[in-house]
C-alpha cells in the first residue's frame, strides 16, 4: 500500500509555499536618499558669474554593497569666477546647501544617529581659506532652498536621488573678500551618492545603481555674464574594459543628464582616460535647473 505521506506533503506545499516564500521575501529594496549639493547663491545686484566649474571625483561605484555598506564618497570642487562692480575691496557672504548624510535603512543602522556634516574648505582669489560656519535651515524658510524634484516618468517609481523631503536642510556660509573686477572662488567638500536596490528576490541576488544630484537652479538667481559657461566634470576610477566586458555589457557606465533617468550614455561626453571613466559637458546659455547621473553595470543602466 502506497503510503500518502507524498501526495501530502505536496498539497501542503502547494497551499503553504507561495505563503511561506512570500514572508521570506517582504521587504523593501534597500536604498540611501541622500540630499544633493547646490551651486552659490548670488550675495547681491553687484556680482555677475561668469564660469561655474564643477567636478567630481567618485570612488568606485561597483563595490558590493550587500558585503560593504558604505557609501560611495565624491569629492567635489566647485570654481566660479565672478566679477564684482564695486570701486573696493569688501566682503560678502557666499552660501549654499551642503550635503548632509543620513544612516541608510539597512545592515542595523542606527535610525537615532546625528547626521554627517561634510567639512567645507572655501578659498577666494588663492587667500587663505574662509572659515565656513554650516547652519540647520529654519522650517519656515525651507521651502526657498528645497531642491526641486523632477517628475517621474509615468509609471515608473521613484528614485531616492532627491533625498527624504522632510530632512532637514543644512547651509553653509562663509566670508569672501572680493576686489573690484574679476575674482575666483573655489569651494570643496565631499557628497555621498544615493543608491537603489533593484531586482531582488528569493531566488537571486538584487543589484544596485547609485546616482548622484547637483542643483544647479541657485546659478540662474545671478546676473550672468553674457559669455557665461557651466563646465562639469565627473570622473569615476575604472579599468579599461575587456572585450568581454564590453561585449556582456558588464563594464562600469555613467550616465548624465537633467533628470533622473537620464538617456543612453552619449560616447562623446564619455571617455576612458588611464584608469577612470571620465564624462565631460560644457553649457552655455540656458542649463536645466539640476545636474544627475546614475552609474552601474552598463546592461543594468
């Protein structure tokens, strides 16, 4: 007699697994939103910009982060070169909104923990370097220096590069002597990449992109020079790709654009130089009001 222990088990299977997967497989992608970093504000009617440069220099994007949670750190240096109209030399108050990192949602982060304030180093026509004093925006005044969110394309889900709209905003100030002409201000910090999980379930591994945001909005609150120029820079450490790598689409990729879904990488603004991958724009005129990219593994982009 054939036992129905089998048949059982089975049925019970049946009934109870797709439950069973189900709760082993509840939870939320992982994902960092980490707040962007902005371009000067203008101190008043006498300045006119007349160049932004702005640079980043990422660490590896690739790093597993399911093994290492950290963050991928880009160092930014931000240049102008504004020319003021007064007849001496004075001193103004330079600002903008700096990063502020917060503990991503996962591998037992502290909810409690203070946020990370990045340290600033200002320097203004090669002077010794400006002490910048970094200060909590007040609630009432939040809504003049909210980054703007860009629309979703319909049906797509959000991305986390915007950052949490209920953080709280941080400004960084600092002193800036500038003489009668023209005059060159350099600003330095470090900002965290956001990064998003995608494709995770119980049977296979997720992946993950990161992206980066600059607000590039605060640039058109100047009186801009009729010859003005935005020229960006990001750069990522890469090795030169194999010819497998390229064929599979398993190499490291960055796209960039005035969205958060930026289009195909376009090969002239994209270059491999030595042991970074390197994406290089220039604006004139008219420049959207925000600067993303979003790197990862070329077939994942």
């Amino acid at each position: 007699m054939r036992s129905p222990g089998v048949p059982v088990f089975v049925a019970v299977l049946l009934l109870c697994g797709p439950a069973g997967l189900a709760r082993a497989n509840i939870r939320a992608p992982f994902e960092a939103a980490e707040t962007p970093s902005a371009s000067l504000r203008p101190p008043g009617a006498d300045q006119e910009v007349k160049e932004e440069t702005l640079r980043f220099e990422c660490e590896d994007p690739q790093r597993d982060l399911y093994k290492d949670p950290r963050q991928t750190r880009c160092q930014v240096s931000a240049t102008y070169v504004i020319k003021d109209d007064s007849t001496a030399p004075h001193t103004v108050m330079l600002e903008f909104i700096l990063p502020v990192s917060a503990p991503p949602r996962w591998h037992q982060a502290d909810p409690s923990a203070a946020a990370q304030v990045p340290e600033v180093t200002a320097a203004v026509n090669q002077d010794s370097p400006a002490q910048a004093r970094s200060e909590w925006v007040p609630d009432v005044e939040r809504a003049a220096f909210r980054p703007r969110r860009a629309p979703s394309p319909p049906g797509s889900a959000d991305l986390p590069v915007s950052g949490d709209e209920k953080r709280p905003l941080l400004l960084s100030r600092f002193p800036a002597t500038l003489r009668p002409g023209e005059n060159r201000v350099n600003v330095r910090y470090k900002q965290l990449l956001s990064y998003q999980e995608h494709g995770y379930g119980y049977f296979h591994k997720g992946y993950f992109t990161q992206e980066l945001q600059y607000e590039l909005w605060p640039l058109k609150e100047w009186r801009r020079a009729a010859g003005f120029s935005l020229h960006i820079t990001v750069t990522l450490p890469r090795e030169p790709p194999s010819r497998w790598s390229r064929f599979f689409h398993t190499q490291l990729d960055i796209r960039c654009g005035d969205s958060p879904y930026p289009a195909a990488a376009d090969p002239q603004l994209t270059a491999q130089q030595g042991d970074r991958l390197i994406y290089d724009v220039t604006m004139r005129g008219d420049f959207p009001d925000q600067f993303f990219c979003i790197m990862g593994k070329s077939k994942q982009l």
